[in-house]
C-alpha cells in the first residue's frame, strides 16, 4: 500500500509537470505568431519569429549548470524547476503589457527569454523525471507527461486563441501567466530525489557526463540508433502541411481540425498506450514493435498521394500516423531516460535529446529535394524504407544493451 502510494505520488507529479512543460511552448511559437497576425505586423517580421527557438536546440551548452549548481531551497532538481516556472510567470506578465505595433522587437527580445526559461525548465523536468521514476515506472511515466504536455499545448496554442478572441491577447496572456504560478506550486509540493553529490568543480561536471557517456561500450552505435530511429517519421511529416494545404488542396480548416483533434488524440492515446504496454514487455520489445508500427504508418500518406483528396482517409492517416508516433515515443523516452546517470542526469538528456532532434531540425530540406526528384507517392514509400536504418541498429544493440535495467548499459 505504501508503495502503491509513493509511486501513485511520482507519477501525479510527472503528470502535472508534463503540463509545466509543455505550456510556454506555443507561447513563443503558434500563439506569438497569432498576436503579431492580428496586430497586422509584416510578413517579414512573423517569419523571424522563428528564430525564437534557438534555445531549445542549444540547451545543452548550459546543461552542466543545472547538474552542477544548486539552488538554495527545495534541492538541485526541483529547485530549478521552481526558478524557471516563477521566471516564466513573471515573463508572460511582463509580455502581456506590450504591443506588437508598436513594441515589436522588445516583444522579441522577452519572448526568446521565455523560450531560454522554457528550455532550461525542461532540462530540470527531464532530470527531475528521470532521477524519481523507477525503471519500471518509466514507459508509463513517459505517457502520463506526454499526455499532459500534449494537453498544454493544446490550452496555450488552441485554446489561449478563443480566450484573445473574447477576451484580448492581455487577459490570455496574463491567465497564462498564472497557470505558471500553480506549477511552481506543484514542484514545491512534488515529492524530492535523493540527494546526489556534486562534483568539486563545474568543470569536472562537464567533463564527467560526457566521458560517462563515451565510457559506454558501443556508444557510437547507440548514438547512431537515437539519431536514425524516428528520421522516416520527422522526414514524413516535415512538409505536411504544404503536402495537405498545395498538393490536395485541404481547406486550413479541415487541416487544422485534423492536426488539432484528431492528430492530438491520437497522440495521447498512443503515449498512454504505449506506456501501459511497456509496464508488461521489455524495452527493447518495445521500441522494435512500435519502431515498425511507426515505419508502416507512413504508407497510409502514400496512399493519400495516390488517392486524392479524400477527407476521410487524410483524418484516418493522421490518426493512424499519430497514434503509432505516440506509441514510439513513449518507448523512445524511456530509453533516453535509461541511459542518463543520476549525477548527471540534466546534462546528459540534454544531449541525447539534442542528437535525437537533429533528424527534426535537417529533414526539410532533404524531405523537399526528394519530393521534387521522385514525388509525393514516392516520398512516403522511402520514408518507409529509411525507418529500417534505426530497427536495423536497434537489433545490433539487442545483445549488448540491457534494455529493462535501470541504465541502457553492457
């Protein structure tokens, strides 16, 4: 029973802090660009919102610090969760007052300070999750706070849009500002890590994840497979909205309505699936049977291609692809979360999430080359095929990796 009660307690946590998490991150993206449409702000200037996220993918370079300084209350972890949720209220109070007429770059300098509290507090979330879930806890873990941060970003970039409609963007703006509030509520109230000891110097920090890391046999080739196993789903859905909106001519509406219901449904009920799921297979069933589950859902657009616009089979194909997508991730976090060391558990998810998102971040450029030499049709079948790149490594690792351990190590 008291088991059952601590473990009831971490996951609750997780659970709340996955909607922490996920909040800010339409804030500074979707919504942002929202604000400025309506402010009737240049196309130019919308565009360079964009650049806002840099901070997500860099967040490693400051990593160490969360893993090496800590705060003078409530502990390394959940003290720089508490930091960064009271700078990001504060933040998006600040951000409510100012207007995109007129106050259009300072508006850019706060919300790229948002977008750096709200990576840094992912990296204390991360670490925090990894450092108070047992391994077996982790695949259901992985779903609740997928669930959740699913679901913030559906009230800060779908719903915050219907609250400025009747409201204004200050109120919204301001409401979400006090949503950051009660999070920093939950990581007071959260249930604390073991106390880790730091090394003596920062430097020593840096240098001991990194060699912690490369100290593990096959590294290169674990590396390797956190790269390559969702690069056919990043390279299938890098030109989507171009593929539904130019090439089938889907109205932004029915588009939108699939991605923003049916696409997050999906989604969570593919998160929760697969982490109830990993409570009874082993990691590695897991990530291979979801892994081909992913590959094969790209047929469903190759179909699509070839078919036309059909409404009905466009919303069937985004379930089906996001279902699958949920289903893999889930595993696919906990594997992450498997390889981190415990002292240094902020720095090291960091960087592996940081590798696992180079696909993301390269893949139009190679998904539009393709679609121009080959096809609509086409494209899809091959981001089947180059799926099999990461099973092919993950069956390599089969024997050397011990997938259900508290870490991914020999």
């Amino acid at each position: 029973m008291l088991k059952t009660t601590a473990q009831n307690s971490r996951l609750f946590a997780v659970l709340l802090l996955g909607f922490s998490s996920g909040l800010p991150l339409a804030l500074t993206g979707s919504t942002l660009q929202a604000w400025f449409s309506t402010a009737n702000v240049s196309l130019v200037t919308i565009g360079a919102l964009s650049l806002i996220g840099i901070p997500y993918t860099w967040k490693f370079l400051w990593a160490p610090l969360l893993d090496y300084f800590v705060p003078p209350m409530l502990g390394l972890r959940r003290g720089w969760m508490l930091i960064m949720q009271l700078g990001l209220c504060v933040s998006l109070f600040f951000l409510s007052f100012l207007h995109p007429e007129k106050q259009t770059l300072l508006i850019g300098y706060v919300a790229l300070f948002i977008a750096f509290l709200s990576a840094s507090q992912d990296m204390a979330i991360d670490a925090y999750r990894t450092d108070i879930l047992l391994p077996e806890e982790r695949g259901l873990g992985s779903a609740v706070y997928i669930f959740s941060y699913r679901m913030a970003m559906l009230v800060s970039g779908g719903f915050a849009l219907i609250l400025a409609e009747q409201i204004g963007w200050q109120l919204t703006f301001e409401i979400m500002a006090v949503l950051m509030a009660l999070m920093a509520i939950v990581s007071f109230c959260a249930p604390d890590v073991a106390y880790h000891k730091k090394p003596a110097t920062l430097y020593k920090i840096m240098g001991e994840s990194f060699k912690d890391l490369l100290k593990r046999q096959k590294i290169i080739w674990i590396l390797l497979f956190i790269l390559f196993y969702k690069i056919g789903d990043a390279l299938a859905l890098s030109l989507m909205t171009n593929f539904l909106l130019h090439t089938l001519e889907f109205s932004l509406t029915q588009v939108g309505f699939a991605y923003k219901t049916v696409g997050l449904l999906a989604t969570i009920l593919g998160a929760l699936c697969g982490g109830l799921l990993l409570v009874r297979m082993s990691l590695f069933n897991a990530l291979l049977w979801f892994g081909l589950l992913q590959a094969f859902s790209n047929i469903c657009f190759m179909f699509l291609a070839l078919v036309g616009k059909n409404y009905l089979l466009m919303a069937a194909s985004i379930f089906i692809e996001s279902f699958c997508s949920g289903l893999s991730t889930a595993a696919f976090v906990a594997f992450l979360m498997s390889l981190c060391h415990h002292e240094y558990t902020a720095t090291q998810f960091a960087l592996l999430s940081a590798v696992a998102s180079v696909g993301r971040v390269f893949s139009g450029p190679i998904a539009s080359a393709m679609v121009l030499q080959i096809g609509w049709s086409h494209f899809f079948a091959a981001t089947v095929v180059l799926s099999f790149p990461g099973i092919i490594l993950l069956m390599s690792l089969r024997r050397r990796i011990y997938f259900n351990n508290a870490e991914a190590t020999v």
